[in-house]
C-alpha cells in the first residue's frame, strides 16, 4: 500500500492554530518566504480563474526552492463562495503529497500573516493603537497576528453597523486584554483613524470608508477590501499621498489592469512589500500604506509549516474523510 497522504479539515487544525507560538511560527514563515521572493527563490504568478456560465474556479500556486515545496489552493464560486470547501495541497518537489487541507483556515491565516509582516515591516516601532475599521472574518483573524508584532496597549472598532462592532469587541475582549490590550468601539471612522497608529480597513465595502484628508504623519495603513475601479474601500488619493506605498504582490495587482482603482501613475508608485523586508525603518512622520491582494505561495508555506507542527506533535490525520486517496 501506497504511504498514507495526510489530509486534515478546519476541526482537526483548530487547536494548533488558535496557539501564540503556532501564530508567532506562521508570521514567521510568511515573512521568510518573503525574504525569499526577494533573492528569487520563490514563484508567486497571479491567481487563475476558469470560468462557466454560473460560477467559477479559482486557483492560486506557489513554490519555495529553499523548502522545496510546492502546491495549490483552489474554491468555487457556485452559488456563493464557499470557504470550507477550498482545499490547499501541498507536495515535495519529486511530486509526492505531503498533505491536503479541507477549509478555509489555511486561506484564512495566510492573510492574517501577510498583513501582519506588512504592519511589522512598515509601522513605527512605537505604534500603541491600532484602530480597525470593519469586524467581520478578515478582522478577527488578523487583529491577534498583529498584536504579535507590536506592543499595542489599545485596539479600537469601527464598524457600519454599531452592534456588529460590539460584538466583536465582546468575542475579542478576553483573549486581547489578557495581553494588556484594551479594545473599545468608536462610533465615527474619522475620530478611529485621529486616535490610531496603525489603521486597517478590513471591510467588503465598495464605497471608500477610509479617507485620505483623515491621515496624519506617521500613520501606517493597511487596506485588506476591494481595490478595483468601480469597488474599493479606500480613498484612491491614499495611493498619491502616501510616502510608501506597497503590496504584497506586485504581479497580482498588475493583472487587474484597468479595472484596478488607482491610474497608471498611481500604480508605478507601489513596490513590492518584498523589497522592503529589513529595510532598515521609516520617518517617524512618514505614513505608509499596504494593499493586500494575496501574495501566492503563502498558502503553501503556511500549510507546510502546520504540517511538520502536526508531524513533530502526532497529531492524526483525519485520512478517513477521502479514502479513495489512500488506497
């Protein structure tokens, strides 16, 4: 019999994942492959899509030369988007799987991680308060990745909708003031952002939420939402005011062509977050902004690195739920 492939869901992950050193390890594989990207030892190529009359599948790759890893995730759309069916699989580089995972949570973290490297990398050290506008998935996921990288003492919430915002400070609250964070809600966007350090806008907005005129020097912005032409959550002059302007992936943004929200100029002014790995600081009155677009090859990063975390730990690989894999 062929060796067994691995293949986990959200269930069987969902302890490993919600631990402080299993975060603080993603973080840093993110930015290690990072870091690789830029010496060239990755490839990232934009995300592909096929698409039919009534919905479509979308597939994101990526290869680490270093680990010698390579892999896929991919999810439909039919209906809606349905998250828990993605499926991230990841294999040596002789072609061999090393595992599948069922689920949104690979997806999931490897966002939270990417913006967690953009807000480490291109924040001031000193940043205290983080103030995020939205409260949905994207926001609870990234906000505990973030407060592994700066010493917060406050978080504050925005949300259109004030009762969302409270709830999600209830669900947070525990967890962020066991680390010293207090969280609070505020009931204007423009007052959350004069109040913040680091500002992320994690919302499915198509209407700019977030801006330009409510900046101030050494702020640091992290747009998470839409970004095309005629959908985007964010002010477009951000792009032109800012004095860093950077993404995770360069090649993904280029392949929204014209129907991304910014100009031509514009968009020559965003460099590759890779580039600025280590770079060395900021102006303390410099703001900087980060639009996340999906680096690809982070997905298989973040689900190698889970995966020798379950090898080392024994963790049972749940090959019961596709057998016919396993024959």
């Amino acid at each position: 019999m062929a060796d067994r492939i691995p293949i986990y869901t959200d269930d069987d992950i969902a302890q490993i994942v919600a631990r402080e050193d299993t975060t603080n390890a993603i973080v840093s594989e993110v930015e290690e492959f990072m870091r690789d990207k830029r010496k060239g030892l990755v490839v990232s190529p934009p995300r592909f899509t096929c698409e039919a009359n009534d919905g479509k599948l979308v597939v994101t790759a990526g290869a680490s030369e270093r680990k010698r890893e390579i892999g896929l995730r991919v999810y439909s759309t039919y209906g809606q988007v349905a998250l828990e069916k993605q499926v991230t699989i990841i294999y040596n580089m002789d072609g061999d799987i090393k595992g599948i995972f069922i689920g949104e949570d690979i997806g999931r973290i490897r966002t939270a991680a990417i913006n967690a490297v953009a807000v480490k990398q291109l924040s001031r050290h000193d940043s205290k308060t983080l103030g995020v506008i939205g409260s949905g998935k994207q926001a609870r996921s990234v906000v505990p990745a973030i407060a592994r990288v700066r010493e917060l003492e406050k978080i504050i919430i925005f949300s259109q909708h004030v009762a969302h915002a409270k709830a999600y400070a209830d669900r947070m609250g525990k967890d962020l003031r066991e680390l010293g964070i207090d969280i609070s809600v505020f009931e204007d966007a423009g007052s959350l952002v004069a109040h913040s350090d680091i500002v992320l806008s994690a919302t499915t907005s198509s209407v700019p939420v977030l801006k330009n005129s409510w900046l101030r020097p050494g702020q640091h912005i992290s747009s998470m939402g839409k970004k095309f032409r005629e959908s985007h959550e964010i002010d477009p002059a951000i792009v032109m005011s800012a004095n860093t302007v950077s993404t995770d992936s360069v090649q993904q943004l280029k392949s929204f062509g014209s129907l991304f929200f910014v100009n031509e100029a514009a968009r020559d002014r965003i460099m590759d977050l890779s580039e600025l790995i280590d770079h060395g600081g900021r102006d303390d009155e410099d703001v900087s902004l980060f639009l996340s677009v999906g680096l690809a090859g982070t997905e298989v990063a973040v689900a190698g690195r889970i995966l020798s975390i379950m090898e080392k730990e024994g963790s049972a690989a749940g090959e019961e739920k596709l057998p016919h894999l396993n024959k």
